[in-house]
C-alpha cells in the first residue's frame, strides 16, 4: 500500500520529519511509519526503543502536541508508527505552518496561510470590526435595497424591518458593542473603497485580446449586487429576438439566473483583502466571473460542482445576501446555476481554481447569437444626435430627461423629442414605471 492522505512511509527516522507530523496535526491527523519502504514493506530500525524516547519529547518540545509513538513489530523486524491526531488549534514549526494535503507536505503563506489561521481560530476576515466607520454614516439607498429585497424575498418580516438601523444591524450580527463590522460596513457603506481599496466590479467587453470598453461599478456592495446584472444585459449583451404568435420572444446568449448567482457568489466569497475586484470578462462566445478566494482545505474544483455544504470564505456578508433573498443557505448555488444553463440549452459552467483565484466560465449559447443583419435593421434609424442620448443611457439606465439634458447642454424638450425617437426606432424601451423604472437599451449606438 502506498502513501495517502493520512500515511507516510520512512525508512529511517530525521527530525525534519517533524514538519510532516505538523503537517498531519493541521489537516485530518494521520500516521507515519518509520522502518519501511514507500510501498509499506517493513524494512526495521535498529533503534527504536531510542526512538521510542526520542519522538515523543522532540514532538512536545518543538510542536506543543503529543503524539502517540509505538512500537510494532513484523517478521522480527521492529518499526516505529508515529500516531498525529487533528488538533483544533493551528500547529508551527519554528514558526512555520505546514499542512497535509494528499499525498504531499505543503508550507502554508500567504492568503493561504491567513485562511488557515482564520478557520482554526474561528475568526473570519470579514467579522473584524472597524473603526473609522459608524451606522450614521452608512447609506440610506443601501440600507433601502436591503429593507426592500429582504421584505420581497419574504426572508424577513415587516415588523422586522421597521426598526431603527442599529437595531436592524443589530439583528443580521454585524455590530459588536456598538461597533460595525468589516461585513456591515461593505454591504451598507457606500465607499467601501474607503475600507478596502479593491471593493468594486470591473466589466470589460472584448473582442479576442482587445478590450472594446469597460465599466467600474462602485458602491457598497448591495448597491453593486442590485446594478451589476442590469448593466451587463443592457450593455453588454445582445438578445436574439424571435416571436411566437404575437408575442417577442428575447434569448440572451447567457442564462441570467446563472450569471446573477455567479456574480452575488463572487461578491459573497471574495477576498477583499487582495485589493483585488470582482471580474467580469465578456466575450461574444464565453463569459468569465472570477474573484480572489480560497477553496476549503480539501475542496477541489470538482467539490463545487457535486453535493456539498455552504462554506462561505465571508459568512457575515453571506448572511445579509441570504436575507436580501439573493442567495440560498444550502451550498445549492452552483446547483442552481448548473439548472439554469441547462434550462436556456448551454453548456453547463466549468470551474478553474487558480491558487488564489476562482473563475467561472460560461460559454454561449449558440443559437442565441444575434447577426449583424438585425442590427443594422434596429440602429439604421437612429440619426448621430441621438447615439449620445444611447450612449448615457447603457452608462446610466436610470438617468433622468433633466440628467441627460445637463450633461449634453439641451433643452428637457430636446431630449424628450430625441427619447422619443430612440422608443419609435425600437432602440430603447421603458422598463418599469416613469418614476421607478429604467431605460433597455436595445441595442447599442
């Protein structure tokens, strides 16, 4: 039998063995056999009522542990079995961190190691509390969206919500003795840059290696999770327009129930810490949505896509997503994106983890690839005047007549006439409301 997870095989005992037993006590625990070959046979040591002394004190002294040291025997040949069991607390050597994974030793840093840390000891990044930030000072359209989808979703109940701001903090445990939490802070602070430099979206359109544009959505990140998914199937998104009966029939080449649960997992999860924001790569053929985390110890790419449990990397951010009716509680997020590519007729999503990275990658519909003939037919009647009226509105869906018109110098009445062409040409159409609702663009200029 070979080495695995949980056993070594030494023909001879080394004191830098003592990593490896680090390494077993801050994964599952295993054992090491000391007298063997890599295969299992046993080979003998010719010193180990020694070494029945020596391990056990070396172990003590230099991890902080105990270790049960035996001594076996097989065909008249003694050997040593070094018994490690997983321990709560995080094990060093010299001020080293080694881990067990597989088959292999490794030397935790870096995020990886800070991740270690957080997980033996409890604490999470995203539950430490700041001190430059206070509940006056958060933002009241946050704080809104939140009452909002939280009421919606049916997660939590009226009475529940008509509370004063600390009391409702309070209940979602993002204040410790009156003091928010890096959690609170993000979802409801509308400059969370202000805490972590990276905390915002970037989406780019490209074409092979060339980027076409680009947008930066800042804000907290309620504000990011209720606008990102908007601007992505207003601007930078083509529907394949078809019709049944009378009815117009719009299929985007990306499954918007998959892409909106990718982007709130990649806010939910993200290691902010990096400094690092949330990407989103748009291709005519692919979509990726990657941010900086770290997989649970153990967890592989092909965890994430079987039956598993919900491991948030920031449960206190997690826990207000759930509330606002964004996120299930169950792990069954990367079910439901799974479902809902199926459900449009793409291919399922693939997952790559890259050490400190994890993006997802969808790839397009086909059928839903719209021709250039299309849009040539919607866009032919839109005069030049008129593309800069478009162009505001794919930057800010909920601009105003009085916004657009002080950003191009015009009449309100200017601007009236010129929105009311784009509507005639079948460019832009109102979703929603005058007062509420938002401009789709169609079509871009």
């Amino acid at each position: 039998m070979g080495e695995s997870q949980n056993i070594e095989w030494k023909e001879s005992w080394r004191d830098e063995y003592l990593r490896w037993i680090c390494g077993f006590a801050n994964a599952q625990g295993g054992k090491i056999y000391i007298g063997t070959k890599d295969d299992g046979t046993v080979i003998g040591v010719k010193n180990s009522k020694k070494l029945l002394e020596d391990i056990p004190n070396k172990v003590q002294n230099k991890l902080g542990i105990v270790a049960d040291v035996n001594l076996l025997n097989k065909n008249g040949l003694d050997y040593i079995e070094i018994v490690v069991n997983p321990w709560m607390f995080p094990v060093n050597y010299d001020g080293e961190y080694h881990y067990r994974s597989g088959s292999t030793k490794q030397q935790l840093r870096g995020n990886a190691l800070t991740n270690f840390l957080m997980v033996k000891t409890g604490t999470k990044w995203d539950a430490a509390v700041v001190s430059n930030i206070s509940v006056a000072d958060l933002d009241r359209e946050s704080l809104d969206i939140f009452r909002r989808e939280a009421f919606r979703s049916g997660r939590m109940a009226k009475e529940d919500l008509n509370i004063p701001d600390e009391e409702l903090l309070e209940k979602l445990y993002l204040l410790v003795d009156g003091k928010l939490k890096r959690a609170g802070a993000l979802c409801f602070y509308r400059n969370p840059e202000k805490i972590i430099g990276g905390c915002y979206v970037k989406i780019g359109k490209f074409e092979g290696s060339e980027l076409l544009y680009q947008d930066e959505i800042h804000g907290s990140l309620l504000i990011m999770a209720d606008r990102v998914i908007e601007l992505i199937y207003l601007k930078y998104l083509k529907a394949a327009v078809s019709y049944y009966k009378e009815t117009r029939v719009e299929t985007y080449p990306f499954a918007r129930d998959a892409i909106r649960e990718a982007v709130y997992n990649a806010l939910i999860h993200c290691n902010w810490a990096d400094n690092v924001p949330v990407q989103i790569r748009i291709e005519d053929e692919v979509m990726y949505v990657s941010n900086c985390s770290m997989l649970p110890f153990g967890w592989t790419a092909e965890t994430l896509l079987s039956a598993h449990t919900s491991k948030p990397y920031n449960p206190d951010i997690a826990r207000v997503f759930y509330r606002a009716g964004y996120i299930e509680s169950w792990g069954r997020g990367i079910q439901k994106i799974c479902d809902a590519c199926k459900k449009l007729g793409a291919e399922e999503p693939e997952y790559i983890v890259h050490g400190e990275d994890i993006m997802v990658k969808f790839k397009a519909l086909k059928s839903a690839k719209v021709t250039e003939k299309v849009t040539e037919k919607v866009t032919e009647k839109v005069t030049e005047n008129s593309r800069e009226v478009l162009e505001i509105l794919m930057e800010n869906p909920y601009a105003t007549y009085e916004e657009i018109a002080g950003r191009l110098n015009v009449s309100r009445k200017t601007i009236s006439q010129k929105i009311k062409l784009l509507k005639e040409s079948g460019s832009i159409i109102r979703v929603g409301s005058a007062k509420k609702g938002y401009w789709k663009v169609e079509q871009r200029p």
